[in-house]
C-alpha cells in the first residue's frame, strides 16, 4: 500500500521511498506536466533507474528512458498494468508508470492499487487545476468528475446542477459532445486545450457553439455559471471566517430535508406537505449525476428538496406564476432548477431524459407521457381514490414493480388553554413504479438528449 500510519501489530510503517526499506516491487508513478517535462529530483532517480517504463506516446516522449530500459506504450491500458504486474513480480528491476498531471486524481494510481502493488507517486500540477489557474478562478468549490471512458449522462446532470463543474473529457466523450448535451442551458463552457505546451488554447463560449466543433486533444472542460466569468462587484463576496469554505466540492448532503411549508412560496395551498414529501424524496432517491422531473410543479417544493440532493432538476407547470415561483423558491434556497412552462405531456417532448419522475398534477396522459421515457422510478401523488388503480395499472403494465401508501399525518397544534390537539391534514396517495431492469443510480435515464 502506499501509505499508512501503523501495522497489523501497532508498530509504526513508513510509506515506500521515505525511509524505510528499497524493496524491489514497489512502483514508481510519475505525474507528467503538460508541456516539457520538469521532474523533481526524486523522479528523476526513480526514472534513471528503471529497466521498465510505462506510459502513453506523449509521456514516452517527453522525457528521457534510461538506455536499455523496456518501455511499454499505454495504447491498451490492461496490458500495460499487467506487463507491470509481471516485471516487479519476476523481480525484473525497478518499474516506471508514467501518467498525465496527478496521477492519484482520476488517474491510473487506483488501478495500480487494485493490482496490489507499493507505489511511490511523484504528482505534477493536475489539468483541472491549470484550466482553473488559466481563468483565475479558485476550484475548491468545484465539482469533478469524469467522463473518460464512462457514461455522459451522469456527468452532464451534474453540469445542469451545479454552477462550477470540471469535466476530465475522453475521445468519445470531449467538448462537442458535452456542448451538445447542455445546448438547453445558460451555462458557459471553458475549454481548455493542450495545456502548458506552445498550442495551449482556452475558449469560453456557449455549449451550442462548442456543439459544431472538432476539438484537438487533450482538453478539460469547464462548465461555468456565466456569472463566474464576470469581474467581481468590489466587496461582494467577502465573508468572516466563519463563511469560509471548510470542504472542497458540492458533495454534501442539505442540512435537512421535507422542509416545512413556510420555507416556500405557495399559492392555495398548492405545495407538497412536508410528511408526504419526505416519502416521495425517499422513493426518488436524488442525488448528483440523477436528473428528474418534477411534473405539476406548483411550488416546486419536490424539485428544490431534489436539487439540494445535488440532483439536476427540471420543474413544469402550465402556470406561468407557478413557474416564476418555482424558480424564485430556487433561488431563496441556492440551488440550480430549470422551470418550464408548458402542458405536458406535449412540454416534456423536449427535455433530457430523466432517472426519476414525480408526478405532483395532471391525469392519465401525463402519466403516459412520462413512462414514454422509462425513467428507473416514478412517483405519482394522487388525492381522488378513483385515479389509484388506474395508475397502479399503467404503471405495471410498463413493466414497474409497483408499490403505494397513503399518507395522513396529523399535526399537533396548540389549544387555546395550552393543550394540544391533532389537526389532521388531507390524506394523499403515492403510488410508485421502480423498474427492476434499470438500478435507481446515476445515469440510468440517458439525460443527454
């Protein structure tokens, strides 16, 4: 292993190369720097006194192999870890990885680790780090995450999410193809093109215009609020130090949830009571990476709990001021939701694929149109008893386990004389479909569409 602070008898370890013994197995993994490759000297030795070096083209050719050492190209990723494998366990000599920035940042050091080897790691100066440092911005409230070589769809609802996201691109899955996917949306995409080298090249523009592009590689994107692109207001901004970030990224969990009713603007009573929204989050289970819909919005109570989650959320309702509620209950709590005005289920045509659906209004057709799209849950709330088994039906007919509850709580409430007394609130049905073909995790709605 790496590091670590004791041994299985309690006795003190000393992490690989740090002072302890030079045992013949463990790996080398140096980070390589966009650009000329400027080691630090302990790489340095490390590389001159390796009989194997593995790495990509660029890395092989940034720096200088010892003469007679065997190098590998890490065209196919599982062969070049499996020629390391076989050289420390043959005790063939010491071994070099070679790897772009940070390796231990999304990068080949967990593979490494899976195979059970020692590592020394020697980090240079991650992409993300230099994308950000090129537009002088600070990345510690930034989200990371990465599309080489997995899904996009996780990775673009996270964009939609949250305002300052990091995408770590692959060949399939580069700037054109992530500008395509958040076409619909207000964010500005920084991408960022070979790095620290002479071509080095970074563009803010629209997703739809990086949409019509060829990119070169390699590249990092950022996907930005525009706001974060604009100087800052003298003193805006500026906090005591009780408000300054303690945690990098956008990952934790809200400070509670099934906020009570007073925490949103509503109109008529037209919001999601507490109890019942705390069932409905549960079934929906959001999240980052899970897009969902929040369909009959009218608060939008459903979709600002679900973005809090860190999920990428998109509120309908017909009603033009329930829409402007919406978003206006979005901003009061910081988050990100995308509120459309429109009759569904013709105004659900258009959106992004979702992973999880709650249906707050409408009737048959709405369901309908919202199963169209198989997303892995769906949550209906009904109030007439006559709609129950109708939903119950549809849903099972599209292959959903289904399952429902009726909701009735009673609150306590004050008594004049200082007693209490329960005040009973209008029982709701939920009725929920989950698909058993489709895990409820990120991405299982495509969410790029």
């Amino acid at each position: 292993m790496a590091t670590s602070e004791s041994g299985p008898t309690g006795a003190p370890m000393v992490a690989p190369g740090t002072g302890g013994s030079d045992r013949r197995d463990v790996v080398t993994v140096i980070g390589v720097a966009a650009g000329p490759a400027l080691l630090t000297a302990p790489a340095t030795r490390a590389l001159a006194a390796a009989t194997l070096v593995v790495g990509g083209r660029r890395h092989l050719g940034a720096v200088e192999v010892p003469p007679g050492a065997r190098t590998v190209e890490l065209g196919d990723v599982t062969a070049g870890l499996a020629a390391v494998v076989d050289h420390v366990r043959a005790d063939h000599g010491s071994a070099v990885v070679l790897a772009s920035g940070d390796p231990g940042f999304f990068g080949i050091v967990a593979a490494l680790r899976r195979r059970r080897l020692d590592l020394r790691v020697h980090p240079a100066v991650s992409s993300v780090a230099l994308a950000f440092a090129r537009l002088g911005l600070p990345w510690d409230d930034a989200v990371v995450v990465s599309a080489h070589g997995r899904d996009l769809g996780p990775v673009v609802n996270v964009c939609r999410a949250h305002p300052k996201v990091a995408v770590l691109t692959g060949p399939a899955t580069g700037p054109a193809r992530i500008g395509s996917a958040l076409a619909d949306t207000d964010r500005m995409l920084a991408v960022a093109t070979a790095l620290g080298t002479a071509d080095e090249r970074v563009e803010c523009l629209r997703p739809d215009q990086a949409g019509g592009r060829t990119w070169p590689d390699p590249n990092v994107v950022l996907s930005l609020e525009p706001a974060l692109l604009r100087p800052v207001a003298d003193g805006a901004g500026t906090v005591g130090a009780a408000g300054l970030a303690w945690i990098a990224g956008a990952g934790r969990a809200p400070d509670g949830w099934a906020l009570p009713e007073n925490a949103f603007e509503y109109r008529d009573s037209m919001v999601t009571k507490a109890e019942v929204r705390s069932l409905v989050l549960a079934r929906l289970g959001p999240g980052p990476g899970r897009l969902i819909w929040d369909v009959g919005a009218g608060s939008g109570s459903v979709a600002v709990e679900c973005a809090r989650f860190g999920a990428a959320v998109v509120a309908v309702d017909r009603d033009g001021d329930a829409v402007a509620r919406v978003a206006g209950n979005a901003r009061t709590h910081g988050v990100t939701v995308a509120a459309v005005q429109g009759t569904a289920p013709a105004a659900l045509i258009d959106l992004p694929d979702p992973d999880g659906v709650f249906v707050g209004g409408g009737g048959a057709d709405v369901l309908a149109g919202c199963l169209e799209r198989s997303p892995s849950v769906i949550v209906v709330a009904l109030a007439a008893l006559d709609r129950v088994r109708p939903a119950w039906d549809r849903l099972a007919a599209s292959g959903y386990e289904v399952g429902g509850t009726q909701v009735a709580a009673s609150r306590l409430a004050a008594l004049p004389d200082g007693g209490l007394r329960l005040a009973a609130a209008n029982p709701v049905v939920l009725v929920w479909g989950r698909r058993p073909d489709r895990p409820s995790e990120p991405g299982t709605g495509r969410g790029t569409r």
